[in-house]
C-alpha cells in the first residue's frame, strides 16, 4: 500500500495525487497540501513536488491558488486551519508516544 496523506477528512492515496486526472477532488487535495506543505510548514515545493511525481511549476500554480483563497475564501481559510490543527495534533501525539516508549 502506497504512502496516504489525509487530505479534508478524505484519505487520498499520493498514487492519486501524482495521477494526471483532474477531479475536482484531487485538485483541491493537491491546493490544500501545496498550501499546507509549503505555505505552513514551509518544506521546499521541490521536494512535495518529487513526492507526488508532479513539475515544480504545478506546485507554484497551486500554492498561488491556496494563497488567493486563503486570503479571500474564508470557507478554504477555514479549512486549511482545521487540516493545520489536525496534522499539528496528530504529530504531537506522536512525538508524545516515542518520547514514552522504550
């Protein structure tokens, strides 16, 4: 099974957002984790674009897209904070369990 990034509450395999299809869906999961990756956590749109099999300028057009809604949309504002929230929580989590195990 290929590696899975949550993506809106939906999981969208990263087989599926390195696809060439255009779906509505994979469209804005890959605006979310452009704007997320990039804009939030600031990793290098160079390596999300070699994650997900896509040209560096794809990432540039998407994270100008998320940037646009983000300070326009407040419903994609609003969104992108809570996949923020959750992806923040989860890693905290995470960061708690391998400080307690063995």
């Amino acid at each position: 099974m290929g590696a899975t990034l949550r993506i809106n509450a939906l999981l969208l395999p990263a087989s599926d957002l390195s696809s060439p299809l255009r779906t509505s869906e994979l469209i804005r999961g890959r605006i979310e984790l452009t704007i997320l990756a990039v804009g939030r956590f600031g990793l290098r749109s160079s390596e999300i674009a070699t994650l997900i099999n896509k040209h560096p300028s794809s990432l540039t057009r998407w994270l100008n897209v998320g940037t646009h809604l983000n300070g326009h949309d407040r419903a994609f504002r609003n969104r992108i904070d809570r996949l923020d929230n959750q992806i923040s929580a989860a890693a905290l989590d995470n960061a708690s369990m391998r400080r307690v195990a063995p």
